[in-house]
C-alpha cells in the first residue's frame, strides 16, 4: 500500500491519496510531541512533509510514517483485513 499523494490541510492534518484510490483525512495530532515527532512542534517542521519515494510520508531529521499505519488509520481496518497472512500465522501460535 503506497500513499501517491498527500497535502496538509491544517497543523497535523493530512489529505491522503493511496494507490488503490482510497482517500481521506487523517489527523496526526495525537502523536504530535510525541517521542520523535516531538520535532513537529518547531515551527515549519511539520509543513516540510514530503511523500518518499516507496510512499510513506517523511520529514527531515529521518521521521516517517509508514503508509500501512496511515491507511489502517484512515480505514479503521483492522491490520488482519489489509495483511490476509497475519490471521493464518496467529493459528499456528
């Protein structure tokens, strides 16, 4: 699952575009200030977000988010849903 595109709406808030054509608006300001996205909260930090190259979502200092998160967030899919895989590996637990 690939982001192809994203635009900031307002501080923590992003439109997402996948490349399944899901979209929608996740709103990030739950982790804001959290651990390492504590760099989000300096000024322009959050604005320079930019979609890398394998379609997560990235700003300088090496802070990502990995498009799976940001699609089950956006869904509200359970990760058994988007990984088929996880389910059978659980019965063999």
């Amino acid at each position: 699952m690939k982001i192809v595109a994203a635009k900031i709406l307002k501080k923590f808030k992003v439109h997402l575009l996948f490349e399944n054509g899901v979209s929608g608006v996740v709103d990030l300001a739950d982790i804001a200030g959290e651990g390492v996205f504590k760099a989000w909260l300096e000024p322009g930090v959050f604005e320079q977000m930019t979609v890398a190259k394998f379609g997560s979502l990235e700003w300088p200092g090496d802070l990502d988010l990995c498009p799976d998160s940001l699609y089950l967030r956006l869904t509200s899919k359970d990760p058994e849903e988007l990984f088929p895989s996880l389910t059978k590996d659980l019965a063999y637990a």
